[in-house]
C-alpha cells in the first residue's frame, strides 16, 4: 500500500520485484506531492527482496532456526513449518513484510541418523548387485543345462522352477 503520511491518499500496488515507469507515473497522478525524484524520465523504483541464508537444527522437541546475518533465531515446530517461521522471523527483525524476505534454510539432521542412512544406501546398492549377479548365475546354470540337451522341463523340475521361468531365463 502507498500513500500519504496523511492517509488522505492510498494506492494499491501489487507486489512486483521491480515497480516500473508506468505504474509510478500511476502513482504521480494518485498522489500530487510525491517525491520530485520519482518524475524523473525512466525512473524505476525497486522493491528488492532481500534473502538471507539459515539453518535450522532439532533440539527437544522444536527445530531452531538460526539466521546468523540477522544475529537472531526462531523455532517450528516441524520441518514443514521452517520455511515460513524462517521468513517470518527475518521479517520481524527488519520490520518489513515477509513478502520482502527470503530465507534458504538448511536443515541438518543428526549425523548419527545421516550416517545410519548413508549405510542403508550402501548396503541397498549392493544388495541390488548380488540380486543381479544371482539372476547372472541363474541363467548360466540354465544354460549349462541346455548345453547338456537336458529339456525346458526337466531343468524346471530339476531346480524347482516352472517351464516358463525356464524358458524367461533362457532367453533373457
């Protein structure tokens, strides 16, 4: 909202990152003692978002955010509320409108989590590998099979397997 400090004149703006030539030339016939420098041809007025970068961090039961440029902190209570209380408390601190802030945060789980899940990950992989080397295995036993004239068949009844697994293998 712009205007008077009088509020006898209020103007609307839509929340733009830049606002242009044409929307202050608006303004200049809203509000008739608007400064001389916004006359000025191709004049833009900016309305910078400011960002800053933040962390945030479990202790107990909320997360902390901590905004280090800001010198200050915040909490949620989840990790889907940080964003905003992020933004919220940058806003608070500046004393501007949240839509004039934004807060990339970090968020740092526990190394000890970080690490049990870095070995799941590998343990993950390579249990994928030994799955594609057993089915390697499989077919080459079913081929070592073929090889000795020994039928779809029997080889399926040999290794517990249907006619049709057979056959998959075979031709995979």
């Amino acid at each position: 909202m712009w205007g008077l400090p009088d509020e006898s004149v209020k103007e609307s703006i839509p929340a733009h990152g830049e606002v242009t030539a044409g929307i202050v030339g608006q303004l200049i016939k809203k509000l008739p003692n608007s400064p001389q420098n916004w006359r000025e041809e191709g004049m833009t007025m900016s309305t910078k978002t400011r960002t800053f970068e933040a962390t945030a961090t479990r202790e107990g039961k909320w997360w902390f955010i901590e905004i280090p440029e800001l010198d200050t902190v915040g909490q949620a209570r989840s990790v889907a509320e940080i964003p905003a209380a992020a933004r919220e408390v940058a806003a608070l601190w500046l004393n501007v409108d949240p839509s004039e802030v934004e807060v990339n945060v970090t968020v740092r789980v526990p190394e000890d989590v970080n690490s049990l899940w870095a070995t799941a990950n590998e343990k993950e992989a390579a249990a994928r590998e030994a799955v594609k080397e057993a089915a390697r295995l499989r077919r080459e036993a079913i081929g070592m099979l073929a090889a000795r004239g020994i039928t779809q068949r029997d080889s399926g009844r040999l290794l517990g397997l249907s006619t049709q697994r057979v056959n998959q293998l075979t031709h995979s």
